[in-house]
C-alpha cells in the first residue's frame, strides 16, 4: 500500500499537470 503522503503528491501533480499542461516541472 502507498503512503497517504505519496498518493498525495501523485494526486496534485495529476491536478497540476492537468490544469498547467504547458508548464510540466519536475518535483524531484
């Protein structure tokens, strides 16, 4: 099972990536 924290970040990065295709950082 994914750590609730992880599963987070992968939601708001789908959300942002979604909302801001144009602008795709990389959060590493």
């Amino acid at each position: 099972l994914f750590t609730a924290g992880f599963s987070l970040r992968v939601l708001a990065r789908k959300l942002i990536n979604s909302r801001d295709k144009e602008d795709q950082t990389g959060e590493g």
